[in-house]
C-alpha cells in the first residue's frame, strides 16, 4: 500500500515508521526546511512506551531515560515547597522522559534515507482519491493519507470545518539545564495562584523544566527568562538553580492551546487523522506525545487488513479515548491555574485531603494501553 503522511512531527514520524516495518510504501511530507524537533523534555508513560513496543522501540527509547528513581519524591506542591500530593514510588517505574530531539532521532534511524521530503506545504487533499496537492503543484497519489501536520492542520482542514485552535489561558516557557543540576530527590510540579513550574531529571543530569502562567494570548515580554525569574526565583528550591542553569537563548515560549470542539470523525474516506491535527490536547496530563504513539501504533497494525475496515475500526478506537483525555487534560489546567486566593486555598485543601495511592489510581486508567489485536 502507497501511503503519504503529511507531518514530520513525532506522531507522523512514528506511523511511518509502523507502516514502513509491515511493507507499506510510505512518503512522509514536512512544510519545514529541517528536522529539528521543536521542545525540551517529552514524558512518556506506560501507554507511549507500549505504543513504542507494537513499533519496535520501545527498549531504544527507555535506554534515553534516567533509570527508575525509588527514592525520588515526584507529585504536587505549594511555592513554599509543601507537598500537597506524593506519587507512590511504585506508579512512575514506567514513565519514560526523554528530550524530544532523542526521540525524533530515533523514530528518523528507523526509517530509510528519502521517505521524508521537507519543505512541502500541503495545499490541498483530494480524499476519494488520495491525491495530495503541494505549493509547488507537485500531486502525490496514495491509497492513505494521513493528516499528522500538527494544532494548525492543514489536511484537517480539507475535511472538517471550524476546528480551530483555542487558547488555553496561559503560557508556557521550557527548557533544559545545560549540564547537571541538584534536582535534590524531587521532581513533580508546584502549584500557585495562576502560575506552575514543573520539572523532572534526564538521564545524563541535566534537567527538564516548564513554567507556566496566565497571561493574555499574544503576551510577549523583551526578556522571557528575567520574566520567568521574576515570577519563580522566590518559590522552594530547586528551582532558581534550574532556571539559571539553562542557557537563556535555549528556552522557548509557547501560548497553549487545544481545539476548540471535538471531531465528528478522524477519517474521511482514504484520509485519516492522528496526533494534534486530530485531538490538540493540553499538556496538563502529560499524554500529548503518548496518545499520538497510540494512533500511530493502531493504525499501523489496523492497516494491515481492509483499508476501509482498518479507517473505521481507527475511529471507533481512537476517537472517545482521545476527545475524553484532552477534556480531562483542560479541566486539570484550569484547576491547576486557579488564580484567586480563596479558589486555590480550597484547591489545596482538597489535594491534600485525596490519599496519594488514590490520585495515582485516577492516572492509571490514562496511562494503560494495548494496541488492537
């Protein structure tokens, strides 16, 4: 089967690389002129690395990780360091994080010199046929066209009118430390009135940092790092050390956003979406990068019997499991960036008085996965 996927993203990267290890032709076109992954840290739990194991590299990409840490102390706290929430131990042995360039990386190794053509901006799709139309006029002809092109999707657009992306209320700076940092035993988020920073050790020291704020959408600030030192300075240790380790012209700055209604449906004919173009989610659950392994790992084992089947059998699948994550993921967001006093202390109260063993349990049903049989 001819098959062309429209994104070089992870999600399209990674269904490439399924379809390619069963027989399947498959062309993958990026608008970009390279492939430098854009991001820090990406967190993969037991559901991402399962997905990874139906692609065969799943053991590759655990080995980028830092080994399972028994002592280290992960879950939610207060500015002044309070826990509100402890994770048991046991509930992250399975979580994978690794910087997002590794992971591209690996997903391109896998796949032969020449199947990804950047710089090919997708115009147009024609579904019945599976004619991609891109800037240049070039027409490419598949029996499957995946639409794995990102929150701005252009392949989605084709098919599904008004899905449009939808500001989250807050914005996110990320980055990595640029050599070791003392992370002191402790990873997790903190949460405040209308701001969180998170962070979490790689493998090799360093570490994977994200702050969050709620800001008007478009807010932009003549030093990004001086603003985030002056929001987070103040708040518990480790985290001053982690921002003034990390090299300022490396952070990056990203308003939030998921779509702003769900998808009837994520297939059309012989066109099929997967990853953000289908179900942009925020990332206050960590699952973005995990459910786009999840739709490339269903799909490629679906497509190996009756397209038609294969596209439906994607829907019925994918569909409810995604659209209810990415509802979950902006309920927590809005929990998480409560901003007035009264609205937090109460959200405090109540994280505290939840048993850890009983928050690891409301993740579980997230984080558990198995591809189609």
């Amino acid at each position: 089967m001819q098959v062309t996927v429209v994104g070089a993203g992870i999600g399209g990267l990674a269904v490439a690389v399924g379809l390619h290890r069963r027989g399947h032709q498959v062309t993958v076109l990026e608008r970009s002129p390279d492939l430098t992954a854009v991001g820090a840290g990406i967190s993969l739990f037991a559901n991402g690395l399962a997905a990874l194991r139906v692609l065969g590299l799943a053991d590759e990409v655990r080995a980028l990780a830092a080994p399972h840490d028994p002592t280290l102390r992960t879950g939610q706290r207060q500015p002044s360091g309070r826990w509100l929430v402890q994770v048991p131990p046991g509930s992250t042995q399975d979580l994978a994080v690794v910087h997002r360039q590794d992971l591209q990386r690996v997903l391109l190794a896998a796949l032969p010199a020449g199947v990804v053509r950047t710089c090919v901006a997708v115009t147009g799709v024609e579904h019945a046929r599976g004619v991609v139309t891109d800037d240049s006029g070039t027409r490419t002809s598949a029996d499957l066209v995946i639409g794995a092109d990102g929150l701005r999707s252009a392949v989605r657009g084709t098919f599904v009118r008004g899905a449009s992306p939808r500001y989250a209320g807050y914005t996110a700076w990320r980055g990595v430390t640029d050599g070791p940092v003392d992370h002191l035993g402790t990873a997790g988020e903190t949460w405040g009135r209308g701001e969180r920073f998170g962070y979490v050790p790689l493998r090799d020291g360093r570490v994977y940092w994200f702050a969050v704020a709620s800001l008007p959408a478009g807010s932009r600030f003549a030093d990004e790092v001086a603003e985030v030192r002056r929001r987070f300075d103040h708040w518990h240790a480790p985290i001053s050390a982690l921002v003034a380790g990390t090299d300022p012209a490396a952070v990056l700055r990203h308003d939030i956003h998921d779509l702003d209604h769900r998808l009837p449906s994520y297939v059309q004919s012989r066109v099929a979406l997967l990853g953000d173009a289908a179900h942009a989610m925020t990332p206050d659950v960590g699952q973005g990068g995990g459910q786009a392994l999840e739709d490339a790992a269903t799909l490629a084992v679906l497509c190996d019997g009756d397209l038609r089947a294969a596209l439906a059998e994607y829907d019925r699948l994918r569909r409810p499991r995604t659209q209810s994550i990415a509802r979950r993921a902006r309920t927590v967001g809005r929990v998480a960036q409560v901003a007035s006093g009264p609205a937090a202390v109460a959200r405090d109260l109540l994280l505290r008085a939840v048993p850890d063993a009983a928050s690891a349990r409301a993740a579980a049903g997230m984080q558990r996965w198995e591809p189609p049989a």
